[in-house]
C-alpha cells in the first residue's frame, strides 16, 4: 500500500484514530501537485510554500494536517520536503508562550499570534511589529521575558543528562563527557545518512562540532558558561561565499531567518529567545534558573550565535 508507512507510524504512536484525518490531508496535498503536474515526492519545497498559501487562504490550515504532512515526508524519508515542514512547526506555541510570559510580568497587552502554517518568508513582517511592540518595556524586562524555554522542551527529556552531571566528577568535566556523547550520536546520524531533528549531518559537520566544545555542550571561564549555536544548515554555511549568507544559513528562527536576506534584518534582540533555548537545559539539569547573555547573533550580523550564562555559585 501506498501509505502503509504513515499508517505504522500512526499506529505506533498510538494515534491510529488521528489516521484517517491524516490520510485525508496528504491526499490532498497529493490531488493540488496532481493538478500541477507533480507529485508528493517530486515536488520541491516553493512548490509546498504555496501550497501552505493555499491551505490558509481556504481555513484548512489546522495543526493535525501539518503534522501528517510531516510525517509522510519523514516516513518516506524525502529530507528536503520534510525540513520544510518542521522549518513551518518550529514555531508552534513560541508566540502564546512569550504573550504569557508578558502577561505575568507587565500590562503589555501584544499582538495576537499568526496564523498557523505561514512559511518563515512570510513571518518576517510579523515579527518586526512584534519586536517592536515588545521592547516599549525595559530591556532587562523584554529580555527576562524572551529568555525562556518558549519552544516548551521537555523537562523528563533532560533526566538523562541531569543524571550524567550527578555521576559525574565535577561540572566540567560533565561539559566535557556531554560534548564526546554528542559526537557519537552526530556521527551516528552521519554514516547512517538520517536526519538529525532539523539537519541533514556530513563528516564535516561532525568534524566542526568536534573542533568546538561550545557546540552542543559549553565551556566555563571565570565563572561563566559559553555555548555556540549548532548552525541549522552547516553546509550551507561552511559552502557559502558572502557573510549574509552565512548568516543566513546559521539562523534556525523561522520567525527571522529570512530577514537576514533582506536590508532590514529582525531587531537582533529577538535573538534572547534562542538565548532561552541554550540555557534551558542547563536550568534542569542545575535544578535553578539561570542568567543569559547574547554575545554574538547572526540578527546583529555576526557569523554564529553565542552564549554566556552566569555560572558563579551554579555549579
């Protein structure tokens, strides 16, 4: 059967009663690239642009058919396609989270959050005004507000790692031991060929992270912690021939990226959400919050996004 992968899926997840709904939704796509002389696997990411176009001019662009888009293009493993669409998920709930956080600190009443299923090229207008009505508060209050766990991470995901710094001998050497976990797993993903969550991972990415223990682990000096952002498409920023777009591929934020392709990129301030991403984990696995800094930010036209969280008396 055609979609006999999908449905495993479903089924495994125990979600078979959310299939049926699913099917529906990648037959629908398949019939819109039929009209247009394609198909779901031949199709190419503009071509899935306009069709997430399409599915919010006609209402149809709910969550559970985004989902199953996904999903069928992860099962059948067609990367591109399925990069896109975490590219378009990435964002899901980061916006009512940051209006909620707002809510708690200040009488800031902000703008409502978009609508579901537009691309990062067309998110862009809408974090500008976004920003902007953010940062009529103090800095030290828009930035509080920005710099936390938005992208709703799971706490239970970080217990493994939280034991691993408990086993181990000090913290240091826990940043140490995470780093070497890292490259085996990155490695793993690049002789395997698989998609690591958003990335498609070569032995140069591998060997890049390796050079660098700030990349998916940190590195303490004087009682601060460092951390480098992995880039979201390190062959696109190790092949890339100018500074944007280097910048451009770095950037993960489907509310920004696209931006940096423009004369007028998003208020590099945003970037203290990706701040409030890095330092998450490190608040489970310490079991207390945690002080961030944005050193380096593509937004603010530098080539990588960096880190320095307070450490004194944390570790």
């Amino acid at each position: 059967m055609k979609y006999e992968r999908l449905k495993k899926l479903y089924e495994d997840r125990d979600l078979i009663d959310h299939y049926p709904k699913a099917l529906n939704a990648v037959k629908q796509l398949g019939q819109y690239l039929l009209e247009k002389d394609l198909s779901l696997d031949s199709c190419q990411v503009n071509d899935l642009e306009l069709y997430m176009n399409h599915l919010i001019e006609n209402k149809t662009n709910d969550l559970e058919t985004l989902l199953a888009l996904a999903r069928y293009y992860y099962v059948y493993d067609l990367k591109s396609q399925y990069i896109f669409f975490t590219s378009v998920l990435g964002g899901v709930g980061v916006i009512d989270s940051i209006k909620k956080k707002c809510q708690k600190l200040s009488s800031l009443e902000l703008m409502k959050r978009p609508e579901l299923g537009l691309t990062p090229k067309r998110l862009t207008a809408y974090t500008h005004q976004f920003i902007s009505e953010l940062k009529v508060l103090e800095p030290s209050v828009y930035r509080d507000i920005l710099a936390d766990n938005h992208h709703q991470l799971s706490e239970s995901d970080m217990l493994t790692e939280k034991a691993f710094y408990e086993a181990s001998e000090s913290f240091e050497k826990y940043l140490k031991e995470r780093h070497d976990r890292k490259i085996l797993e990155l490695q793993q993903h690049c002789d395997e060929n698989k998609v690591w969550y958003e990335q498609l991972i070569t032995q140069e990415t591998v060997d890049y992270v390796r050079s660098n223990q700030e990349i998916l682990s940190g590195v303490i000096k004087e009682g601060f912690l460092y951390i480098t952002k992995f880039p979201y498409n390190p062959d696109g920023v190790f092949n890339a021939t100018s500074k944007r777009d280097k910048r451009y591929h770095y950037c993960h934020c489907p509310f920004a990226k696209e931006s940096i392709l423009t004369d007028n990129p998003v208020d590099a301030e945003w970037c203290y959400c990706s701040a409030g991403f890095a330092k998450f984990p490190f608040e489970v696995i310490l079991g207390k919050k945690l002080n961030v800094t944005c050193l380096e930010t593509v937004l603010a036209g530098d080539l990588r996004c960096r880190f320095r969280i307070e450490m004194e008396g944390n570790e």
